[in-house]
C-alpha cells in the first residue's frame, strides 16, 4: 500500500515535470520576440528592449531559464501579466475556484444523470437499455458549446425574463451564484453523463453475473436490498474514478461554455489573455488545468490500487 | 492464391455466399456508411450543390426561411445553407488531414514502440505520457495561439494532440501479437523484420485502428468546431461551421436558423463518425477500450 503511493507518487513527479518542460517551451517557441509581446504595442528603444531582456533573463541559455522559471513556479510565482501588470497567480486563483465551482456542479449532474440512465439500462435491458444507448449516442454527437448556443437562443426566445448571461458572485448571494451555474453546468454535463451512464450500465452488467448476487437472490434477499447493498456498492468504485477523471478534463475544457455563459473562471480568462497575447497568464493556466490532470490520475489510480490488492505499482 | 484455387486444391466447391443477416451492427454500419456518403459527396460537390455564392452579401439580411433561401440569410445578407455547405469543406479538410497525420504518426510510433519494445518504447511512451497529461482541447488552443490561427497550424496542432491516443490504440494489440505462434514461425524462416511487421504484424490489429480512428474523427470536429467557435479557426472569408455559429450569436433571437443550421451540420458530420465507430466495432468485434 505505501509502496504504491510512493511509486504513483514519485511518477506523478516525473510528469509533472514534463509538463512544466512543455508549458515553458510552449510560450519560448513562440514566433516573434518574447520582449517584443511583453512591451505590447509600446514603441521602445532597443537599449530599453535589451535592459527588459536581461531583467526577464532572456539572455541566459534556456536550460537555466527554464531552472529559474520552474524555482518561482513552485513557489507560487508564476510571473507578472502583461495586460494588468499584477501578479498571475493573485488574478488565477479566484478564476480557479469559480471555474471548480462549475466543474463540481457539472459532475453532480452528470452523476445524478448518468448512474440513473446507467442502471435503468443495465436492470430493464430490452427495449429500455435500446433507448438509452441511442439517447447517449445521439447526445455524444453533440459538442457542449452547440448545447450551450442552443440554451441561450431558446431561454432567449421563450424565458427572456431569465438573466442566463448575469454572474453572481457567491459572496454576495450563494443562491443566486448557484443557480446561474446550473445550465452552464448542465451544457458541459450532458456528455460526461454519457460516458458515467456507459461505465454505469457495465459495471452493473459484470456485478450482476457474479457468484454473491446469485447467492444473495437464491437466499431471497429484496431486489432492493441487492440493487444497493451488492451491486451499487461494488459498481461504486469505477463510476467514481470516471467522474474524477472527467472532471479534472473539465478544469481545461469548459473554456468554450464560459465564454458562452460570461461566466468569469479560468477559461474565460484563458480567451481573454489569447486575445491580449497575455503569455504569462496562458502559460500559468496551462500548468495548473494539465498538473490538476495528473493530480488527479494519480489519486485514481491510488484508489484503484487501494481497492484491488491484485493491482501492481 | 486467390480463395478459389484454395478450394480446388482442397477438392472442395466453394461454399455458399452466407447470407448476411441483418444485425444491430450491421445497420449501424450501412447507416453511417450512408451518413458518410451523404457527406463526402455534398462536400465534394459543394461549389454545386451551393445554391448562392457564400460569401455574396445582399440587402435581405437576417431573413427567416424562404422558397429561396431555405434557412434563411445571416446579418449581411449572405445565404445560410450555402455557406453551411461550403463551410464544410473547410472543417472537413482540417479534420481528415489532421486525423490521417495523427494516425501515420500514431501507427509508426505504436509500432515502434510496442514491437521493438524496450528502451524505445520506455522512451517513445513516457514522451507521450507529458503530451497525454494535458487536456486535449486545452492544449490545441494554447498552441494555436501560439503559432497563429492557419489552416496548415490548424491541422499540425490537431494531428499532435490526437498522436498519444493513436500511439497507444496501436502498441496495445502489438504487444500481444507479438509473441503469437505465427510471428515466431515468420521469423524462424529468416524473414525481415519490415516484411513481418507489414505482413504479419499490422494487419491482426487493423480492426481496433479503424474504430479508433473513426471516433477520433468524431472528436477532432468537435475540436476543429470549437476552436473556430472561439475565433482561432481558419481566417475568413471562408465560411466554417464553428465560425458561422459564433458569429450567429448575436443575432440569434431574430433568426434563430443561423444558429440551428451550422449546429445541425455539426451534429450531422459528428454523429456521422459515431454511428460508423458502433457499426464497426460491432461488425469487426472490437472489445470496449478497457
């Protein structure tokens, strides 16, 4: 058990520092000059640019830019933004928790969503188990920023007296917070529910044919009883790991739905700094959605270990 | 040797074509197959099957649909259904050649890596590894914004992002074939390695290929779609779907057909793809993933 932690663990590392290397090589590899983009459209005199260069230590090989840059990362530096001049990680965090906030309430109903349509699929099968597996393959077809468009024309045309485009922040009313998350939430939901409701249906399905729910059927136990007790309970642990995963993929990709929904989280704030060139913020944004990736493979896999003692490190 | 001299050879009439029965994948398949036609060729013959020039503009803008323009016209006049059907050129260009790089990339680097096997795979996989770590659609935006919203970017990003997936679709059914009877006997009778690869080796793991590259390409439209969704699409005046819809939005409550139809053609050419992936993997008994 601990040696499986510590393995994962020290994997995770490894990653990670991978993605640190691409993150930072991502925003070098940029054509143009790096001082150029941080001057903005400011006309500066070469002595200015050069001084700007040695202050950002853009003359130095890359191998100890990257060192310096990977030393202030991990101390919570994650540079200065171009546009406001502030420090990034001050802007990121309050971005990253309403972006959490959307990622949380999005599982929430991609769960209630999923398991539901999951074991209506996996206990009624025939005709039921049919609807639902056209239903989900119909619903993959349909990208999250054509279900967000599509809510925002219909509440337009129907409920104008519903503000969908009006963000409040959760200080000032949690209520309302919560409830102007709610169709955003549900736009990015409606595909991970797909793949939750798939897992759901063959988890059940593999449960279901096992020994201890013939034996627990045969001593005439409540169907009931077996649904929660035996196979819910055993069904539990892949359908948690699905979500895990789907959710730390929303903290990257809910860009498009909060664009949408003027909903001000990390990925509004991502399309904003493309438009500005805001390099420092791009970069920072990047690392944190892949390292919060990696965060959270691990812990799935750890779990996984954890609940199957066949698994190996 | 063609399958008739093996039947007589072996004295034997050749059987009787079996008569396909028509199973739930197999009607998957013929639909998706259908899809795809209605597709390729409507895309094909778009500059003919248009009815108006894309980009002509006229006073009649926003209009709702008409005997003459069936879904209607956008904020400047232009003529909805037509740039839906060349807007499909563009986004299906990107999404076939950027899936046929990743998938080349993918079958020379699973190959690679599962069939050479030791350093090199350590090495090829833990590369992919980092790329994997990044979310998908995370990653081609931060690179397109990078290298600048072009067609030809376009498809390098999308073909890097979608390369670890297909790397590790093929090394998987490499690595147990392998170690099967018959690559063995290929190689005790002194044959290259190249030919045991082509000849012996590709060929026992085409099925999961196929399926995964068909729901890649489900996958890549959506990427594609929304990266022009977000203005880092191919530059205008072209039309593409993802474009089209953004540019909707805006007015979209007096003529909600501006929205409807590009989404419909999303759905369409997404759902294309996802119909065939089912048919296939059924009809080529194609194990889930895991």
């Amino acid at each position: 058990m601990k040696r499986v932690i510590l393995v994962r663990s020290m994997w995770m590392a490894a990653i990670l520092l991978g993605v640190s290397f691409v993150s930072f090589m991502l925003m070098r590899a940029l054509p143009g000059d790096f001082v150029l983009a941080a001057a903005g459209a400011q006309m500066l005199q070469p002595e200015v640019l050069e001084a700007m260069r040695r202050d950002l230590g853009l003359n130095q090989p890359l191998i100890e830019q990257y060192l310096s840059w990977l030393g202030a990362v991990l101390k919570g530096d994650f540079g200065t933004s171009f546009v406001t001049h502030q420090p990034v990680l001050h802007e990121l965090w309050p971005r990253f928790l309403v972006t959490l906030e959307l990622a949380l309430i999005a599982a929430f109903i991609a769960l209630v969503m999923g398991v539901s349509t999951g074991l209506v699929s996996a206990r009624l099968r025939g005709a039921a188990d049919w609807i639902v597996r056209l239903y989900n393959g119909f619903i993959l077809a349909v990208p999250n920023f054509v279900v967000g468009t599509l809510i925002v024309l219909l509440v337009g045309l129907y409920f104008p007296e519903l503000a969908v485009l009006s963000y409040t922040p959760f200080l000032e009313d949690p209520l309302g917070n919560i409830a102007g998350m709610i169709l955003p939430a549900f736009a990015l939901a409606l595909a991970i529910s797909v793949t939750i409701s798939e897992n759901t249906r063959a988890a059940v399905l593999e449960v279901s044919n096992q020994d201890f729910v013939m034996v627990a059927r045969a001593k005439g136990l409540l169907p009931r009883t077996i649904l929660w007790n035996y196979l819910m309970r055993n069904a539990l642990t892949p359908i948690i790991t699905v979500t895990g995963l789907q959710v730390a993929t929303l903290l990257g990709g809910s860009i498009v739905i909060e664009t949408i929904f003027a909903i001000p989280g990390m990925g509004q704030y991502l399309f904003d700094s493309i438009t500005s060139r805001d390099y420092p913020v791009i970069q920072a944004i990047v690392l944190v959605a892949a390292a919060c990736v990696v965060f959270i493979n691990t812990l799935a896999d750890i779990a996984y270990a954890t609940a199957d003692a066949r698994v190996e490190a | 040797m063609s399958d008739a001299a093996i039947f007589s050879l072996a004295g034997a009439e050749p059987a009787p074509r079996r008569r396909l029965r028509p199973t739930a994948g197999r009607l998957l398949l013929g639909l998706g197959l259908v899809m795809l036609t209605i597709l390729v060729l409507i895309t094909l013959l778009a500059p003919l099957v248009a009815p108006f020039d894309p980009s002509a503009t006229s006073p009649q803008s926003l209009e709702g649909s008409s005997s003459q323009h069936w879904l209607g016209t956008d904020a400047i006049g232009r003529d909805v259904l037509s740039r839906i059907i060349v807007g499909g050129r563009t986004t299906l260009f990107i999404t076939f050649t950027a899936v046929s790089l990743a998938l080349l990339a993918g079958l020379v680097l699973g190959l690679l890596s599962g069939y050479v096997g030791g350093w090199v795979d350590e090495v090829i996989m833990r590369i992919l590894d980092v790329i994997f770590a990044f979310p998908v659609f995370l990653l081609a935006i931060a690179v397109v914004a990078a290298l600048g919203p072009t067609v030809p970017n376009l498809i390098l990003t999308i073909a890097i992002v979608y390369t670890p997936a297909m790397s590790r679709v093929v090394r998987g059914p490499v690595l147990s074939v392998k170690k099967w009877d018959h690559v063995e006997a290929a190689r005790s009778i002194g044959m290259s390695e190249w030919r045991i690869v082509t000849r012996h080796v590709l060929p026992m793991v085409v099925s999961p290929i196929v399926v995964a590259t068909s729901l890649t390409l489900a996958q890549t439209i959506f990427t594609v779609t929304a990266l022009s969704f977000l203005g880092l699409g191919p530059p205008p005046p072209d039309p593409n779907w993802g474009g089209m819809l953004a540019d909707a939005r805006q007015f979209m409550e007096l003529a909600p057909l501006t929205v409807v139809g590009p989404a419909a053609a999303i759905v369409f050419a997404t759902l294309t793809f996802i119909v065939l992936a089912n048919g296939l993997r059924e009809v080529l008994d194609v194990g889930s993933e895991r």
